[in-house]
C-alpha cells in the first residue's frame, strides 16, 4: 500500500470534510455563543441550553418526536422484518418481483408524495390528525428502509440452520424464535436504528400528517427559523447531533470489537 | 464357484427373505418444475445398515435424502420408515436426523447449546438433557469445548459437534449429506473409521450421500449407484467394484479399460469378443447370456492386467503388444499405460510389493499385456 501523502491528497482530503463538516461545526460554536446574534461572537455561554430546557414548547416537541420514534420504529421493524422474511424465503410466488420493486419504491418517492397522500388517505377516512396520524405515517416510510436491511442479512442466511432446527423438532415457530431472529438480530436491531433516525429528522411527512398538538421536534425548529434563528435552535441542534454522534459512536466500537474477537477466536481456532 | 475377494462381515439382511426393509422407498418421483430429480426409484435399507447413495453431483442424491427428511415431498410414489407411511409428515415430527454438509451448527449456541437444542424440542427434563449432552459430549471427545462457539472451533471439531447434535436425539435413521465433504484429506480418512465405529456403537441405520466413491467404498454396507434420478446397481462394495452390472457403473467405480465388440463365438462357458480395432481377441467366462453377434462391453480394471517384455504363452487371446508410454508411480503401486499400434491407451497397475527390481520397466520400453478368462467384466447392458 502507498502510505506517502502528496501535497494533492492532503489539499482534497481537507477540502471534503471541510465541504462535510464546516457548517455542522459552526451551528456547534454558535451554539455557545453569548451574544442573541447568530452570526457574531461574543464569548462562550452555556445559556442557550438552560434557556432551551426552560422553553416548554421545545419539550414537548422532543417528548412528541421521541414517542412517535420509539413506536414508529418498534412497529416498522416487525412489519420490515416480516416482509423481508416473505420476499426471501417464498421465492416462487407469483409477482414476487412486483412485491420487491414496490418494496423498494417508497424509498425513492418524494416524500412531498408520500406525506400527501398519507394526508389525503387521513382525511378520506375520517382519521383526526395528531400524534397517532404521525406515527402510522412514520411507521409506513420506514419500514421499507427496515425490509431493505433486514433482506439484505437474510439472503446470506444459511437456510441449512432453519432446516437444521426443525430436523431437531423445532415447529417453524419455534424455529423463527430460537434459531432464525437470533442469527438476523444485528440487521433488525440496525433496522430499528435505522428506522429511528429517520422518524426523528422528518420534517415533511410529519408537517403534512400531523395535527394540533403533535408538533415534532424539526417542525418546531423548522416554524421557530422561520422567525429568525435564534441561538437555542443552535442548541437544540447540537444536543440532537451529540446523541446521533454518540449512538453511531457507540455502534461501530461494538461491531469492531466484535469482529475483532471473531476473528481471533476462529484463528485460535484453526490452531487446533 | 469361487467369490467376489473383498468379504467385511456376516451383516446381510438384503440376503434374507425374512428380514423387514426399515426403508422402503416405492417408486418415487420428484419433479421440480419439468425437471426430475428422482425418476421412479425404488429402494429398501435395513435396519442398522450402512448405507451410501453415490452418485455425480445432480443425480438426485441430495434430493433422495432430503425427501427422507421431509424437507420434499415425493411428487409421487411413497416412502416408508419402520412401516410408516411417511407422507404428510413434516421434519420435525419425523424420527430421522440429518447431519448437514455445512454441519448448519447455531452460531449463537454454544456446543452443548446445539446438541440439547433437539433434546429441549422433545420436552426432555434437564437434568436428563444435562446427562445426555455430557454422554454425547464425551463421544465425539470435545468434553472440554462445551461451552465454546462455533466459530471457536476447528472445521473437524465442528463436524463433531453436527454429529453429536444429530445422534443425541437417537433417530431411527441417520441421514448424512457429504458428512467428510469440507474436511482435508487426512482428517478425512481418520473419520471415516469414526464413523463407522459410531454406526457400530450405537446400532442406528446410517443413509450416507457421497460423491466420492473411495468414502462410500470404505464405509458402506451397500452402495445405491445413482445416475439421472435412477439406481443404477445396489450392492456391496466388492460386488459394485468387481461385478458392476453396466457399462456406467464400471466406468463410474474407480478405473476402468472398456472394450466394446461383437461376441464371435460361445464354447464351454467361455465368450470371445473380438475388438477388431485393436486387434485383440477377448476371452471370457460366459457371466451373462450372449450370443453369437451380439454386440457386447468387456471391463477390465488395471490392477488385473500384467505387464512385462516376455511373450506370454498364449499371445493370440487376451493379450496385446505395444509401447509403454506413461508410467504413474504412487509409491504403492505403479500404474503404466501401454499404447497399443491402434493408439488405443491401455491402463495396467501392479503393486510394488518388492523394493528392489533387476531391470525394471521404463519409458518406451515394448512390452506385453494380459489377462486371465476370469479376471475382466463381462458386459450385456
């Protein structure tokens, strides 16, 4: 491998994060800015925080998106996995590959699409707008990105184990809950995770669908910008990107330590 | 009458009238879509047999097993185990365990994890699922990696474990799919004999699927030579090597000279053919019918060929001139090819049971090859 590093190298690779990150760090700095004007500094100051826990409506917006993240993705993940399940284990029924593609289209559709016709569906039937009217919306555009990651594990699964635990006498329940869902575990629990964040930034989908009462954390940042920004949204944003930044974080240390033992062990192994 | 050389034991129940098949497998068909995998075969196994279903890969074998382990279902014909019809019945009420070609070990299981999994199905009581996990554990001797993984494993460990898992449960029949297939060549052969000793211990029915002949030759009671969904011949090893019934079954069982010609005369229970080509008159025994005219196959395997520079005594049959062209040493054995003037290659072996020759054959050298009346194949279909 080519370790020197030419000045050319150096230049772009500075220019990409800096292209990447420039913005994210300056909403940070800001965010600890004393001054009331975003864009000039004026010394550090945590007051933005104490001033943003002390702000009730942004609260309640984070309670809003937090239950309707929690829920919405808990339901998108059973529903993903579920369709996953059908799409790559009954390879032979007719319009299988219909299925798939439509599987795959609501990740590519506009959401303007999606959260308009979410709207329209809501108000044929009579559904009143609120909290629940976000969270099927919610649980609608994310569990195809669950199905997508949970179908992906799925097609490298030896499906000898599965025939393996019903040769032990597993019925195919048992063998779903013992043997299958334990081996897919790290690609539903990455689904959910999945499925979360995209429940927590939508802004779209949640506007159209949402009602009096069930205001989601963007939608607030997003009506307060529009009255100027102010240095709590700055605020708000950077504990929003502290908790994205720690989860993935946390994520990836796990799966490399994982892979790193795997690996020694299947060495160690192989020494026998 | 003098009989076949290689004799194992006086286990023959397919010998005995009297004795019930434990598997009777009656005329079953298996299509997948316009192809079939199993074409009108029928087949019975008894009980603590050994048993190999051998074959090229997409004969049907695999398809054969599985259908016994209720992954397929029969598209028609029946199958029967201890008398029980076993159509409907899905895997995991059948009393059969598989071991699979990739062993198909839980990855998240721990070794005593996956061989109580199957005893914890049938509501065994714990400490009786302990006892039997530690019994099996001590079988295949990995009493000291129970708790380990898998992937903690060595690839002959695994297929311990895959063994042990399938012979916890004590199935009536033991169904293994290329159980050496991933291991290397000398692990290979140490487990051969581990598996027979297991089939031994514990008196289970045994239904092996096997590409590699030398795996069921060692191993099996019978062999089921199987090609395009058909049984081409079931029989011992000694009877498969030494009396195939067909030109495919001799040329599918280890090495092989064919001859094919029409029969010109039949004396005293003696056939000659005559291999026009090659100039070579073949004398038989008279094993199966024929006639005058008749076009008919003649095999002879190497080992039964004798190679040397002296003329033998009768040199106008069973014999041919030529130059020797290749020679192949094992160590062992050596294997020489003798081209004939025709071009035709013939393949002799001879055991190398001294170390030291005077003047030993080499390359180019002209020399004879023959054979006794007795020592080749004689072949009607």
């Amino acid at each position: 491998m080519n370790t020197t590093w030419s000045r050319f190298n150096i230049v772009s690779l500075v220019i990409g994060f800096a292209f990447l990150y420039l913005p994210i760090v300056l909403l940070v700095v800001f965010s600890f800015n004393e001054s009331r004007l975003v864009t000039v500094w004026a010394g550090f100051s945590t007051k933005w925080y104490v001033s943003l826990f002390n702000n009730k409506s942004f609260i309640d917006a984070a309670w809003v998106t937090i239950r309707v993240g929690l829920i919405s993705a808990t339901c998108a993940t059973v529903l993903g996995t579920l369709g996953a399940l059908a799409l790559t284990r009954y390879t032979r029924f007719r319009g299988r590959m219909l299925f798939s593609a439509m599987i795959y289209a609501p990740l590519v559709m506009p959401e303007v699409i999606t959260g308009l016709s979410l709207l329209l569906l809501f108000v044929a039937i009579g559904f009143d707008r609120g909290i629940w009217t976000v969270t099927l919306a919610h649980i609608t555009f994310t569990m195809c990105f669950v199905a997508v990651v949970v179908q992906s594990r799925l097609v490298s699964f030896d499906r000898s184990l599965e025939e393996a635990a019903m040769d032990l006498g597993a019925t195919p329940v048992t063998t779903f809950f013992k043997v299958t869902l334990p081996v897919i575990l790290p690609a539903v629990v990455s689904g959910w995770m999945l499925a979360f964040t995209l429940s927590l930034d939508d802004l779209v989908i949640s506007s159209f669908t949402s009602g009096p009462g069930a205001t989601t954390l963007p939608m607030r940042i997003y009506s307060q910008v529009r009255l100027g920004v102010t240095p709590e949204i700055n605020a708000a944003c950077t504990i929003l990107i502290a908790i994205v930044a720690v989860g993935v974080v946390i994520a990836s240390i796990a799966n490399k330590r994982r892979e790193v033992q795997k690996a020694r062990d299947e060495q160690a192994a192989a020494r026998h | 009458m003098k009989s076949l050389g290689s004799f194992r034991r006086k286990f023959a129940p397919w010998n005995d009238p009297e004795a019930k098949p434990y598997i009777s497998i009656e005329n079953v068909t298996k299509k997948f879509g316009n192809f079939t995998a199993v074409d009108d075969l029928s087949l019975t196994i008894y009980n603590r047999e050994f048993f190999a279903l051998l074959g090229a890969s997409g004969c049907g074998k695999s398809t054969l097993l599985r259908m016994l382990a209720g992954f397929e279902e029969p598209t028609s014909g029946r199958i029967l185990l201890d008398g029980q019809d076993m159509r409907g019945i899905p895997p995991y009420k059948r009393p059969v365990n598989m071991m699979f070609q990739s062993y198909a070990l839980f990855p998240h299981m721990t070794v005593e994890g996956n061989i109580a999994f199957g005893l914890k199905q049938d509501g065994m009581p714990a400490n009786e699922i302990a006892a039997r996990v530690a019994e099996m554990l001590k079988l295949v001797k990995l009493e000291q990696f129970a708790k380990r993984k898998p992937h903690q494993l060595s690839g002959g460990q695994r297929q311990r474990v895959a063994l042990a898992r399938c012979v916890a449960k004590r199935p009536k029949v033991l169904l293994l799919d290329e159980p050496l297939g991933a291991l290397d060549k000398k692990l290979r052969e140490e487990t051969q004999f581990e598996l027979m000793d297991l089939q031994m211990k514990l008196g289970l029915t045994f239904v092996v699927v096997t590409h590699d002949q030398e795996e069921a030759m060692t191993m099996a009671d019978r062999i089921a030579v199987m090609d395009k969904g058909k049984v081409m011949q079931v029989a011992t090893p000694a009877e498969v090597y030494e009396a195939p019934n067909s030109k495919f079954v001799a040329d599918f069982i280890g090495n092989v000279n064919m001859f094919e010609g029409p029969v010109s005369t039949v004396v005293d229970g003696k056939v000659d053919i005559d291999i026009a080509a090659d100039k070579i008159t073949i004398r038989t025994d008279a094993t199966r019918d024929c006639s005058s005219g008749q076009e008919v196959g003649f095999a002879i395997r190497p080992e039964k060929i004798r190679v040397s520079r002296k003329e033998p005594a009768n040199s106008a049959i069973n014999s041919a001139h030529g130059e020797l062209y290749d020679i192949a040493y094992f160590g062992d054995m050596t294997v020489f090819h003798v081209r004939l003037e025709s071009g035709r290659i013939i393949k002799a072996a001879s055991l190398n049971a001294v170390r030291t020759v005077e003047d030993p054959l080499g390359y180019d050298d002209m020399v004879w090859v023959n054979f006794d009346t007795d020592a080749g194949i004689l072949l009607t279909a």
